[in-house]
C-alpha cells in the first residue's frame, strides 16, 4: 500500500478515501440507490460520504463489503515488528566522515 497516508491531514485522508470508494463504485458499475440497497446504508449518507468525506465507521465497513474492499481493514491498527536492542545494535550508521587506519593511527 502507498505510504501517502503518513503525509496528509485526516480530513484529506478521508477524502481521498470517500474518492476511492466512489471510483470503485462507479467501476462496479452502481449507482448511490444501488449501493445502497445492497449495503444497507442509506442513499443521503453515501451522498454526503462521496462529498465531504463524512461517514460512520459502521457504515464505511458495510460498504467496503459491497464494494469487495473489507480485507483492507485487516492491514488497520496491525501490529508493527518489534525490533530488540540487540537489531538496533547491529545496524551500522550510514552518515558521518568515514575513518580509515593509517600507519599513523585513525584519520577520520
């Protein structure tokens, strides 16, 4: 997945995300009154949803069922690796003068 979430506003993520769900609806072929027939939510909050970006999470999953996007939801809140000291410890630094040993000792 793209990492442009890390770098924008929740208003601009929930933007980007009522786009997404509205270009997938429209790929899928339905319109608002279909996707909410089928979905369970209703027609004005999918509207609303598409425009300002504003839905319940309740209602943003229901959709993503209908839309065939639900697994996406499985990658929210997971759990990152935990890195021991010891990993930490190991990598080497990458910045900094480089040293190098001479027959005068170490010249950095």
């Amino acid at each position: 997945m793209d990492n442009i979430l890390s770098l924008i506003t929740a208003n601009d993520a929930a933007a980007l995300v009522s786009k997404r769900a509205r270009e997938r609806r429209l790929a899928e072929n339905l319109s608002r009154r279909s996707l909410a027939e089928k979905s369970g939510v209703t027609e004005a909050s999918i509207k609303r949803f598409e425009i300002t970006g504003q839905i319940s999470f309740a209602s943003l999953l229901k959709l993503a069922f209908v839309l065939d996007c639900i697994e996406d939801f499985g990658k929210l809140f997971a759990q990152k690796k935990v890195v021991s000291l010891d990993e930490i410890g190991k990598k080497s630094r990458a910045r900094g003068r480089a040293c190098i040993s001479t027959s005068r000792g170490l010249m950095c």
